[in-house]
C-alpha cells in the first residue's frame, strides 16, 4: 500500500474558545480541505458566540520556539497568519519566517473580532508593516482593517481599489481586501498584485447570522489551496467557493446564543446525514 501524505499547513494565530474562528476555524478548514494542519498559538482568548471577555497574549519567544518545532518537523508547504497580539510577537514571528523565504505565507491581519472587541495593542499596525508585509505573499484585509492599514476609509469598490493600491506600495506582494460588510447584493473581494494585475471576486451574498470566522477560514482555505499546488488566483477562486458553501450550511445550524460558526464540514455532513 502506498503511505498516504497530507499535505501540511501551519496556522500562526490565536485560540479561540468557542472554535469559530482563530486556530480552531483554520484547523478545521485545512482539515475539511484534506490538509493536515498545524499550528502555533500567538494569545489565549475565552470568548463565546456572544463576545470576547478575556484576552492572554503568548510569550513572544514561545510563539518563536512553537513555530520552530513544527517548521523542523513537519516542513509545511504553506503558512496561515492571523492575529497577533502584538509587537513583539509580530517580530518574533517575522524572525522565524526569515529563514523560509520559499514558504507562501497568507496573512490575515486581524485587528478586531466581529464582535468589535480590539484584538492587538496601539503599535502592532506599524509592525506589520516593518517586519511582515515584505514577507507575505497576500494580504486578506476586511474593510476595517484596509481602512486601518491605509489610513482610508474603506467603504465602497473603489474605496477598496484605492486602498490596494496604498497597501501594495506599503512592501507587499499582493492584496485582497474582503468586501463582506460591503452595503450592496452582491459579494465583492479586491484583488491587486504588485505587477498591476487586478480582479474582482463576485458571489452571491448569504444572509446568516452564523457568520463568525468568515475571515479566517477565506484565509485559512487559500492557504490550504496554495499549499496543494494551485496558483493564487485560483486558490482565492476556489476559497471562495468553499466559504459560501460552508456559509449556506450553517445558515440553520443554532450552536451557541449569538454570532455561530460557519459549517465547516458540510460535505462530510451531507455524505453522512
């Protein structure tokens, strides 16, 4: 019989208690993906679907010693980044990744969680720019982060062009800034490399109250994609697919009181029902 390898993906992000989003949303997206995910946990949060009440960040030089382990072992063909608490972390990891330049790294830049609870300290914006943006191979900002990041507000297409375009200049290698909190019936997402090449992403939008982790698991399943073997835009394509079908799954799905998850596995569910 032949072994049968996984391809394996590392989630460099926090823990989220209630699993809708953070490392528990990648893990289960890498796995739904047929990847063998691995992580490295940046902060400790005990949060529900409700909201979050507390946040623990991890010592910077554990997060550093984490990445290392895995990254000896179990060699991942690609990286998922999110959120990190703060600066000292962000160079901590930035540190490490150095020493991986052929690795894509998808970075998620979380700033706040749906719920609108602040999930990094002042100067972590400034970071990010100086020691991850040059290391990244996309960028997946939401509208407030984009707002954040570019100093523009952010609200409408060409608010997000605008904002790629600042961004790109900013060191990186390609942006898509994620148009779900757009006012407007259909599902947009911005991309822009810094070749030029630009493409709008366009689906239709789902209403759910189940949308917690949204962010994370987009990231999360281009990063599952690149590490399969496919393009970028192909893997945006396809996470996008992915992302919608796991948002329709859930819409009637009632896990916790509040903002739910998205039904991550909705084909084994379907096969199994």
């Amino acid at each position: 019989m032949q072994p049968f390898n996984y391809a394996p993906v590392l989630s460099i992000a926090g823990s989220d208690s209630g699993a809708g989003a953070g490392i528990q949303a990648d893990l289960k997206t890498f796995a739904a993906l047929g990847c063998y995910g691995i992580s490295a946990i940046t902060a400790i949060t005990a949060q529900n679907t409700l909201g979050i009440y507390a946040i623990h960040p991890v010592p910077a030089e554990i997060v550093k010693q984490q990445i290392i382990a895995v990254m000896d072992d179990f060699k991942p063909k690609a990286i998922k980044i999110g959120m990190l608490f703060s600066a000292e972390i962000v160079v901590a990891v930035a540190e490490t990744l150095k020493n991986h330049p052929n690795i894509p790294v998808i970075f998620d830049p979380v700033i706040s969680a749906s719920s609108g609870d602040t999930l990094i300290q002042e100067n972590v914006l400034k970071a990010f720019k100086e020691h991850l943006f040059p290391l990244v191979t996309l960028l997946t900002p939401n509208l407030f982060e984009a707002s954040q990041l570019s100093n523009q507000h952010v609200k409408t297409v060409e608010d997000m062009e605008k904002a790629a375009k600042l961004l790109i200049n900013e060191d990186l290698k390609s942006v898509l800034i994620k148009g779900g909190h757009l006012e407007s019936e259909r599902l947009i997402n911005f991309y822009l490399d810094k070749n030029g090449i630009s493409k709008q992403f366009k689906s239709t939008k789902i209403e759910s109250k189940n949308l917690h982790g949204t962010g994370c698991t987009l990231s999360s399943a281009i990063t599952a994609f690149l590490a399969q073997g496919f393009d970028l835009l192909t893997a945006i394509k396809k996470s996008g697919e992915f992302v919608n079908k796991a948002i329709e799954a859930s819409v009637n799905l009632k896990i916790g009181n509040g903002a739910g998850p998205l039904n991550h596995f909705f084909d084994f569910h379907r096969n199994h029902s």
